[in-house]
C-alpha cells in the first residue's frame, strides 16, 4: 500500500512540474530564453553560416548571405547586442581584385563552366575620376560575370590637362579594343553611372542600343526622345555604319545627341530596355576642371547632317603614351591633341629631331628642331603641346 502511494505522489508531482514548464514556454520572453539555452550545446551549422559571430566581414552582401533559413518562432533566440553583419564598406582594387579571383589580367573574364554566346567589350573614357572608378567596378564586375559574358573592360585615359574630349576617346576605346580581340559588342560606358538590374544585360540588339534610358538624376525617366548618353552599345558594324563618334566636342555636352542624330543618318533606330530594367545610379560630382561647358555645342548640332561622314571614326588621329595591363583593366592612356586650331597634336619630348613625332609632319620624321620651332611660330595660336 505505501508502494501504490509513492508511485501516485511522484506521478503527481511529475505532472506539476510539466504544467510549470508548459506556463512557462507558453511566454515569449521564457520561450526565447529557453530555445537559447538549448542552442548553446548545438553545433553550429557551417553549411548555412547562421554562427557567424567573430568573422571580420566587409562585404554587405556576403554578409546577408550567412544569415540562412528562417527559424521557427519557436526556435528563434534574441539577436545578439552588436551585430556581427556589420562592416566597413571597401570598395579599393586590392579588395575588387580579390572579390573577382576569375577576372584576369587586363580585366578580362570568361565563364569557367560554359561557353559565353557574347563576347563584350566595355570602353570607359577617363580622366581624374579614380574615386568613381574604384566604385564602378566594383559593381561592374559581378554584374557581367552574373551575365555569363565573355567580356574585356579598357580605361580610355586622356592624357595632359587640355579641354576632356569623351566621344574622341570612345573612338579610340573602339579602334583599340578590335584590335586585340574580335568584339561583337561594345559598350560605351561613363564612369559615374552604376547599373542597378541584372536584367539589363550588356548585349547588343539589332539596333544601336542606349542602356542608361533611366537615370536617378532625372527621376528614372528618359529626359527626351533623341537621348542617347550616358550608357550605350553598338555592335562594329552598327559603329562603322555611322561613322562612329565624332572627334570635335571639347569640353561638357553636344556629342551624346550628334550621335543620336548619326544613328538616324545611318538608317538605324535606338533600341532600349525598358524604364524598369535600364535604371543606373549615378555618383554624384561637379563638372570637372578642363571638361567646362561646351559653348559651341548647339551651333555644331546644328551641322551634324553636313559633318557626320567626314568628322568620326575614318578621321580620328591620336598617340598611344601607354598601355598598361592592370588586373581589373586594360588602361590605354592617349594623346588626343587640342582643340583650337583644329590641329590634331605636335608631341615633342626632346630637343633631338628623332624624337619629333608628329601627326602634322608624317610618320617618317625627318623634320629637323628648327623646322618645328618655325612652324610653331607661324602657328602659335594653335596652342600645341610642348613636353
């Protein structure tokens, strides 16, 4: 008999202290203090990366990609005080360059585990804007190996402080980058703007293609119909087609609709993708020294029909000063000359007459220092470059 009333003593008490237990889950505040007390004696789950407290992260999207499958209510423990996602933002080359181990010297990629059906070049004009660089390509990159792209990124850098020429150097990005390699795409791309849709995909179409359609700083909308800057791709025959750039707008504006009215010349329409899918962020800056407005802008519009098949592609004359194969880039620093006088460039480095190169006076140099010095004088207003 005291046997039968030991087991009902303890059973009764067994089930006093689950009733304890259940009240007491039954709060949130005990629920999520019990399921971290449990947690503690788990082994963390490497394969989704939810113990990631000690890791030194820099990269916000790495970072949200530790974070893994939802838990249950249930399951779920308070975060912790500091949280272990956050990071300082580093957007240097040395850090791009060891984000994108696959992108080889000369910033050029392709697919590791297919064959890309596009082979893509991206000519980028340059000139003072390292800071904006550092953070194009930082998204740049991912953003085409996502695409599945062949692809080759050149820095058209301008070379000497005189008056920016943007269109002049994507001709030259275009003549220097066919020549390493036979493009089927080439897309002509400002430094400031960074693409914000992977749909928006860096091929080319069956007509010149204007990719920046909507930009933020114009409230992701097409400013106006003929509008073609910012973000554009053509294939070579479409660039020959037109004539490529033109090669006289010194300076800020003008050349983005001189090629709009081109692609017209050339009896091709402009392709776009549309207002959701071509949207680009564009990183904020002043006009910069010796890229001041073009005043001359407007009167030139005005005689592109007239100029077009004789100022572009079958006349741009330059110098290459280096090229430089960077593990993020091809960089291609030129000598575009000057713009008064309508002279291309007259590049003296020595007082030696061979070292005279000159795209007035022919390749075979046999002009003499004088030679030069009396041209100079008869030609001062020309403003030619001395080195």
């Amino acid at each position: 008999m005291y046997t039968l009333q030991s087991k009902w003593r303890y059973l009764i008490m067994f089930l006093g202290v689950q009733l304890v237990v259940m009240a007491l889950l039954s709060r949130e505040g005990y629920q999520k203090r019990v399921s971290y007390f449990f947690r503690i004696f788990r082994k963390p789950d490497t394969t989704t990366g939810q113990t990631v407290v000690g890791r030194n992260h820099t990269d916000v999207y790495a970072n949200l990609s530790l974070l893994g499958s939802a838990l249950n209510k249930e399951d779920m423990p308070y975060c912790p005080k500091q949280s272990p996602l956050i990071g300082e933002f580093d957007s240097s080359l040395g850090s791009v360059e060891r984000k994108n181990p696959l992108v080889v010297r000369g910033g050029r990629y392709r697919p590791p585990n297919c064959e890309a059906r596009h082979r893509t070049a991206i000519i980028i004009p340059h000139r003072n804007r390292e800071h904006h660089l550092k953070f194009l390509l930082y998204y740049l990159h991912p953003f085409l190996q996502r695409q599945q792209l062949n692809y080759g990124i050149y820095i058209i850098h301008q070379d000497g402080n005189y008056t920016f020429n943007r269109a002049k150097l994507m001709n030259v990005g275009f003549r220097e980058a066919m020549r390493e390699e036979d493009w089927d795409c080439l897309f002509f791309h400002d430094v400031d703007l960074i693409p914000e849709d992977d749909r928006n995909t860096y091929i080319c179409d069956a007509h010149p293609k204007h990719a920046a359609i909507a930009m933020d700083k114009f409230g992701y909308k097409l400013p106006y119909k003929m509008y073609f800057g910012g973000v554009s791709a053509l294939t070579p025959v479409q660039y020959l087609k037109m004539n490529g750039f033109p090669n006289n707008y010194w300076g800020w504006g003008g050349e983005d609709d001189d090629i709009g009215v081109r692609v017209s010349l050339g009896g091709m329409l402009i392709s776009r993708p549309s207002l959701k899918v071509g949207r680009y962020k564009m990183i904020k800056h002043k006009h910069d020294k010796g890229n001041e407005v073009n005043p001359k802008r407007f009167n030139m519009l005005a005689k592109t029909r007239h100029t077009w098949k004789e100022d572009g592609m079958n006349t741009v004359e330059y110098e290459i000063v280096s090229r430089d194969y960077q593990p993020l880039y091809t960089n291609i620093t030129v000598n575009i000359g000057t713009e008064v006088g309508g002279v291309i460039f007259c590049y003296i480095s020595s007082i030696s007459s061979n070292s005279v190169r000159t795209g007035l006076f022919g390749s075979n140099n046999h002009s003499t220092y004088p030679d030069v010095l009396f041209f100079l004088f008869l030609n001062c207003h020309n403003c030619l470059r001395l080195s």
